[in-house]
C-alpha cells in the first residue's frame, strides 16, 4: 500500500502523499488495537484478531492497485 500510494507523481509535490501514508499508517495500528483488545477480552478469537487487519488492508492494497492509475 505504501508503494502505491508513493509511486504517484503530481506536480503539487508530496505533501499528500505523505500526510496519506501517515494517516493509513494510524488507521491500521487503531484497527490493530481494537482487534487486539477484543481477543485479550475474549469476544474475538486470537488467530482472527491477528490476521484480520492484515487481511483487510491486503484487500485495500489490492483494491488500490487494480483502479489507482499508474
């Protein structure tokens, strides 16, 4: 996801696309945090809150390539 994000050019410069990654980067470590605080508290299993934000942000990652124009 941080390849695609930073592979496009724009001629305003990178200011976007480093607030991007950044805010990317805090929505994956919050979603991480709540998956982990369901597992520790037992209304999740443990293999589920390990794998599922990876997985989602996986499929974003995929979504992003197959339409963010190169």
């Amino acid at each position: 996801m941080g390849v695609l994000v930073s592979s496009k050019k724009s001629r305003g410069g990178t200011g976007f696309q480093i607030a991007l990654g950044f805010f990317l980067s805090f929505i994956f470590i919050l979603f991480f945090t709540m998956t982990r605080t369901f597992a520790e508290a037992g209304s999740l299993s443990p293999l589920l809150a390990a794998w599922l934000p990876n997985s989602v942000f996986g499929a974003i990652s995929l979504g992003m390539y197959k339409f963010v124009p190169r």
